[in-house]
C-alpha cells in the first residue's frame, strides 16, 4: 500500500524520531509500505517521519544511482535505530532532493565519510562505514531522523530565495505525481 507523504511544513517532519524495539506493531508492513511508497515517487530514500511516523527507521535503495558509482548496485538496505558516531573528510557539493519537498534540488554540503550503527530489519546489528554518495544518501535519510531537511543545510541567501516556493508547497500549490499530505 503507498501512503501520502508528508511534506515541507508538517510538524512531524521536525520532530526528533524515537527508537523503536522489536515489538513495534506492524513494522514489517511498514516497511513494505515504505518501499512501495518510495518506489511509487521514484525516491532513493525514505524516512518514517515522512509518512507521518516519528520512529528511527528508513530505508534506502540507492541502485538506481549505480551508474555514477559502481558500488551502489546492490545497495538496497533499512536502517532501525541507526545512530551516526563519526563524519569526517572534505565536505562536498551534490545536488540534493526530498519527496517532502517536490520540485526543488539545491547543492548541499556535507562530510565524506560516515560511522554507522544500526539495526536491519531482521534486527541484526551492524556497525560500518561509508562513502560518497552512499555515505550522502544515508546522512540525508538521517537528517530526517534528527528533524532536519535539506534546505537547512544551504545558505541563508538560497534559502531566502526559496521561501516562495517552499510556502506554496506548504498550500499544497505544488504538482506531484505521487499522494502527498499538507500540514494542517
Ligand atoms: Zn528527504
């Protein structure tokens, strides 16, 4: 089933997400939910918060981006509980989208290099390290966690010159493809 996404302008979306324990009702579906919804709007990555669930879970499949990295044919994985202990390298420029905020891409900056704890939706526990663009989707993905969005990350000037376009998606004036959920 694909659910509505909840776009710029929900309160959810700035809410920090709570873990979740494995007696978390109806997670499978979830998730089913969440790759069908993301594959429905041609995402790469999905959060919980952007269904409207304040819990720390997303998932990515990134394979659609192999093309410009290799490494990334078979990366399709979901992250419970995940928990970034270190970034590090050179902070770098990818033009970066959000299905909570259609229609927009900004060059946003962010480290290298990522250390990462999380749990699988088999509930095994991993402890690795990314890169490039994996390592970029992952920390978008987990922004969203943190009550973050990408606009958060561009400078105040080109944030500024968003602020149309960003209210008139909090009005829902905004043509997308796939079911979308406005703040209330
Ligand atoms: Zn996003």
């Amino acid at each position: 089933m694909t659910l509505p996404i909840y776009v710029y302008g929900s309160p959810v979306l700035r809410k920090v997400a709570a873990d979740i324990t494995k007696d978390y009702e109806g997670l499978s579906t979830l998730i089913a939910n969440m790759w069908e919804t993301m594959y429905k709007s041609d995402g790469v990555g999905l959060a919980a918060p952007q269904v409207g669930k304040s819990i720390r879970l997303f998932v990515i499949d990134a394979s659609p981006m192999d093309e410009e990295e290799p490494a990334l044919k078979d990366f399709k994985k979901v992250f419970i509980n995940a928990r970034i202990l270190n970034r590090e390298g050179e902070e770098w420029a990818f033009s970066e989208g959000c299905l909570s905020i259609p229609n927009i891409r900004e060059d946003v900056y962010r480290p290298e290099k990522i250390h990462i704890q999380y749990y699988d939706e088999k509930w095994e526990f991993h402890d690795e390290y990314y890169e490039g663009i994996a390592a970029r989707v992952i920390q978008h993905e987990y922004d969203h966690l943190d009550g973050l969005l990408f606009v958060d990350h561009i400078s105040p000037i080109r944030r500024k010159l968003l602020t149309g376009k960003l209210n008139a998606i909090i009005k829902g004036k905004v043509d997308v493809s796939y079911k979308i959920k406005l703040p209330k």
